[in-house]
C-alpha cells in the first residue's frame, strides 16, 4: 500500500477532490491510503438534502465550509480535531458494504493504544457506548474508496451547533442528544498525544506489518488536475447544495439499511420527477432508479412493473424490493 502525502492541505474541497483524483486517475495496480484533516466543515452524503442537514444562519456566521462526497450515509463535522482516513483499493463486490474489513486496521492500532475499539451498528467504530468514528463507501465500478473520521479532538459542541439532526435518527439511537453518544479518542488516551502525533502512531500501526512502505507526492501537473477537480465540482454550488427538487408527495422512514426520504411530483397521475435522498449506502448512483420511475403512473402495480429488473440492493443494501415499493407508494 502507497501512502499519498497531501501535504498538510486542511481544505475540505480540495481534500476531497483529491481523494476523487486518486480513486479515478492513480494506477489501479496499487492501493493508497490518504490521510487528510480539515477545516471546520460540514461533509454531507452524496444522498442527502442539504438545506435540511445543516444550519445554515450558524455556519454562515462561523465560515464553516459544505462540502458533499461522492460516498453515501450521513452527514458529519470535521475540524482541526478530527483526523480522517481513507483507503483506495480496487472494488471488490464482497467488499462493498462490509466496513469490518477495512476498519480492522483502524481498529486494532487504536487497541494498541489502549482504546476498546469495535465496530458497531451499520458503520460506527465505538470505544463502551461512545462513537468514535463513522465510515463509508464509494465504488467506480472499478475502484473504491473506503473512508472514514475519527474524533480525536474535536469540538463536540459544534457539532450540534452546526448540524440540524433528523428526530427519526435521534430516536433510532434510543438518546436524546448527538453529545451524549459521541467522544473525542483523546479522552481515552492514557498519555495526551497532538492530533499530528497520533496521526504519526496510527500510520505507523497501519504499516508496521508492511514491507512495501511507500509514500507518495502529486506533481506539480496532478495537483493542477486535482486543483481543476476541486473548481469544476467541489467549489460549485450545484454539488454541494443544489440537489433540492419541488415535490408535491413526500416520505420518509428508518429502514436497517439507513434513513430513506423520497420526494415525488406527480402530474396527471404519473411520476414526473421523482427523488430519492437519505443517509445509506450504495453502489450504484440512485439517480438511475429515479430516472426508471420518471413517467410510470404512480400506482403500486405500475412502479413494481418499472422496478421488476432492478437489483434494489445494488442502490441501497440489504433492502427488500417489496418493503422499498411499497415505501414509495405511503404503505
């Protein structure tokens, strides 16, 4: 595995630009791993509605940055204290979706300091009942990415200051506050270590098994393409916030795979546009089902007929094709 040194960049919109350069143009003969840590940001999934995630009068009045990825679930705040990782491989089907193989890594450095790590839930890595990273997936078809945060220390206040937290999700973790079930790894560090020295620990763990260390630097003509990246998509409004459709027929529900929140206009009884956002995970790009349904009259029979030849795990996980059917139609 390569390491890619992005050169103490603290940008959001470039780190993630760059993390999208590497998965699409590096030789897909070699895996990378790529830390970055940004500004005080807001990341949101590549499936959500952003005006209903965020704050925006707080982040407006503090300059915080949104930035959506290319990787679905939910949306998360990263800062100064927040170190994140990411590993690009080539996609591998059985990979996809399972976060334990490539959080064990992760995990078993953070064992090595001192830290009873595990994986649990969907894609959380905790420390007792207290979450200490999220992770998620991205797939060209081709090559992955499989990222993730950790809190090491961040400010936690902010991050329900800077969020706008859905009940549905509240509930569904059986707490009444983001702070209560999140913490920083510093709070379980037996010695206080700088956010760069734990970064310099957790490196060295992930390659202390590994012959073949090396680390890599762009060149002046990769990080103009990656700089390009970053104007034409990571910089544009369209990306980041644009993704917010009229709708006269709307739900929502917290199904194992992630919350679903469909939006649907209809038109002389037949789907006119429809869109489909939430906090899950998937291969494919679910704008492929929604243009499917675009046209179908808005009846259970006629959207199952449109969705007959459609692999519904593909888009979303581990979710039933009946149960997804019959959430778009209110049953």
């Amino acid at each position: 595995m390569i390491f890619v040194e992005n050169e103490g960049i603290t940008d959001p919109h470039l780190n993630l630009a760059l993390e999208e350069y590497i998965v699409r143009k590096f030789n897909p003969e070699s895996d990378y791993l790529l830390f970055y840590i940004n500004e005080p940001s807001i990341i949101i999934g590549k499936n959500q509605i952003t005006i209903e995630e965020v704050n925006q009068d707080y982040i407006d009045n503090h300059n915080i940055h949104v930035v959506r990825r290319v990787s679905g679930g939910g949306a998360v705040y990263h800062d100064f204290g927040n170190l994140n990782f990411s590993f690009i491989t080539n996609h591998d089907i059985t990979q996809m979706h399972n976060f334990k193989k490539f959080t064990e890594p992760v995990i078993s450095v953070l064992k090595d300091l001192g830290l009873d790590a595990e994986l649990k839930g969907r894609n959380d890595i905790l420390v007792g009942d207290k979450k200490i990273s999220g992770t998620a997936q991205f797939s060209t078809g081709k090559r992955m990415i499989s990222h993730g945060t950790l809190l090491y220390n961040t400010d936690l206040g902010e991050v329900v200051n800077a969020l706008n937290v859905k009940p549905s999700k509240l509930e569904s973790k059986g707490h009444k506050s983001v702070r209560s079930r999140v913490a920083n790894i510093s709070e379980f560090m037996k010695e206080p270590l700088s956010i760069e020295e734990f970064r310099e620990l957790l490196l060295k763990g992930l390659f202390s098994e590994t012959t073949a260390f090396e680390i890599y630097r762009l060149t002046k003509e990769e990080w103009k393409a990656v700089h390009e990246l970053k104007k034409e998509k990571y910089d544009s409004w369209n990306w980041n916030y644009g993704r917010a459709p009229k709708f006269n027929i709307q739900y929502d529900k917290r199904f194992a795979v992630g919350e679903l929140d469909v939006r649907i206009f209809v038109e002389k009884g037949r789907i006119k546009e429809v869109n489909i956002f939430g906090d899950f995970f998937g291969r494919d790009a679910v704008e492929e089902i929604e243009n499917i349904l675009v046209k179908s009259p808005y009846d259970r029979s006629s959207i199952a007929l449109a969705l007959k030849d459609v692999e519904i795990q593909n888009y979303f996980g581990a979710l039933d094709k009946e149960e997804f059917i019959d959430f778009l139609v209110g049953q």
